[in-house]
C-alpha cells in the first residue's frame, strides 16, 4: 500500500503581535475576560501588504527545509484558505510560481477551519492514485481582515498564520504502523449555514464581509463532532484513544479542546496547544500547532498523531497519521 508520509513541517506567523491588553484600548473587553472564555493572550496581524500568499510561502520554505527538499520535485500544491489573495485565480497559483514549479496542479481548497484536513485528503487521495509522489498541503490565512473589530464576540479570537507539510509517496503494509496517512475522514451539514459565516462575497454584496457567529450553537456543535470524527477515526483503524500519542486539534478555542478531550476520556498532557500564542488561525492552525510540537521535540518519529476539525459550513474532520 501507497502512504502519504509527513517529511517536513514548517510554519510561519507575522511579525506584529497585538495582545489582549492592546485589544482592550479598541473593545470593550479584557485580557482577563477573553482568556477565560478562549484561553487566548496574543495572536499575530499580517503587514499592511502582507499578503496570504506570502505567508503560506514562507511557510512552505520552512517545510521543505525540514523535508531537506528545494520544491523543484513537487508533484502538488494544495492551499487551504478562507482568505485568498485574490477572488481569483487561486492563491497556490501565486504560491506554485514562487517555489519555480511550473505545470504540475495547484489549487485552493476552501473549507474553512477543516481546510487543512481536506487539503490533506485531497493530498493524501492524489498520492495514493499514483497522481503525485509528493505534495505541499499549507494552512494560511489572514483572518484579521474579515474582522468587525466593533464586534468583541469574533474580533478577540481571530489571528493570521500559516502552517505546511511536505508528502512523498512510500510503501507501506497497510497496516497502522506504517509510516504515514492512515485514514482521513471529511464531514459537512449546511443546514448550519448561518451560524459561523463571512457575511459578504462576490455573488452577494460584492464585499469580503465580516465574521458573524452564533459562539454557543458553535460550541455545542463543535465538541460533538470533533469527538465524533476522532471516534470515527480511531473505528476505522481498530485504534483506541490509549494508542494515540498526540492529539492535535484545530486551534479555536481552548474550552473546546478541553471539552472535546475530556469527552474523549484523553489525558489532557496529550493534547498540543497553541491558541495562547496565535488564536483562531483557521485553516492554518493544526500545521501551526503540528509544527511546535515537532520542532519542541514533544512529537517525534514513529508517533500517532489525531488531527481534527471543525469549521463554517459546517465542516468538520479528522486525520491519522503515524510520523
């Protein structure tokens, strides 16, 4: 069997912090009313000029460093964002042409917060195809630009970021300890529309709008399904919660983590948190949160690690991988 393995990890987050304390000076809020509600201090705001694809590239570099690749060989560029450069074309057409790889596809994938699992099964499906040998899948986003900073309920949990990882095809056993993908799992209900949504587009107001949510449907929803698509996870690969090493989770709020590890029955230490440093980073924030824990050494090689999801739409995933 074809795996997908995990050669390299990068991330990259802008240079300007705004802390919750410069944030109250804007909102009526408080570094210690937005801490117990999101576990939140800091998140990082992209430069005037910086752009999604800048930040995905310097992402990516970081990745193939890691991989000890030039991105000459990739096969695959796949770009998950809620926030592109451009209402068209495709971010990872900016993103291909940096990285000197003419031809071979690239392309957004838009499932918001989940962006990241689907870039990944996407990837993951090409690899196993024999379409790709290897593949570059990057989280990056400038969420601050769709804030309403009047609007205390969104604009203190959002933050800008990117996070990649580098594929290549090997073989596998097909079994669970294989190095690699071992299942991904995608999930969506768009009954639910309306509850965690930009309210503006090019079809509708001609406007990028700004984030509107519906904070406890959200929540609620959420620690159901993120446990659910780890559970289904786990069934899929005759796994138990005791196997997994690392769970690493879309980085939205530290209520939900903690909500969906304690209905997991998970030791809370398995869990990598990072939404203290850089908040909501949507697409980017499970390859941020990957990345620290490879590069502070707590995730090592031949490890299980759950990532999963959950975003507008809503969408929601999950992905096993051994590293």
């Amino acid at each position: 069997m074809i795996r997908s393995v995990i050669q390299g990890v990068g991330s990259y987050l802008p240079e300007k912090i705004l802390t919750n304390a410069e944030l109250a000076q804007k909102v009526d809020t408080s570094d210690e009313w937005i801490v117990d509600r999101s576990g939140i201090r800091e998140r990082h705001v992209a430069a005037e000029g910086e752009k999604t694809s800048d930040l995905a590239i310097a992402a990516i570099r970081k990745a193939l460093a890691s991989a000890g690749r030039d991105g000459k060989d990739i096969d695959l560029f796949i770009v998950a964002t809620t926030t592109p450069d451009h209402t068209f074309p495709a971010t990872a057409a900016r993103v291909q042409a940096a990285l000197g790889r003419p031809g071979v596809p690239s392309f957004d994938v838009q499932a918001v917060c989940s962006g990241f699992i689907y870039g990944l099964a996407v990837a993951d499906n090409f690899i196993k195809a024999g379409q790709a040998k290897s593949a570059v899948v990057v989280g990056a986003e400038v969420m601050t630009r769709l804030l309403d900073w009047t609007d205390r309920g969104t604009c203190v949990l959002f933050g800008d970021g990117a996070g990649a990882v580098v594929l290549s095809a090997e073989d596998g056993k097909g079994a669970t300890s294989d190095r690699g993908i071992l299942s991904t799992h995608l999930h969506s209900d768009g009954r639910h529309y309306d509850m965690l949504f930009a309210d503006g587009g090019p079809s509708s107001t001609q406007t990028s709008g700004h984030i509107r949510m519906k904070g406890k449907e959200v929540f609620r929803h959420a620690v159901v399904n993120l446990a659910d698509a780890v559970q289904e996870a786990l069934e899929a690969n005759k796994i138990s919660i005791n196997d997994v090493d690392w769970l690493v989770p879309h980085q939205a709020n530290k209520r939900i983590l903690d909500g969906t590890a304690q209905k997991l029955g998970l030791d809370p230490a398995k869990v990598i948190i990072t939404v203290d440093r850089h908040a909501n980073t949507s697409a980017a924030s499970i390859p941020l949160a990957l990345t620290a824990g490879v590069e502070d050494g707590r995730i090592k090689p031949g490890q299980m690690v759950l990532m999963e999801a959950m975003g507008g739409g809503f969408t929601w995933g999950s992905a096993l991988v051994r590293m």
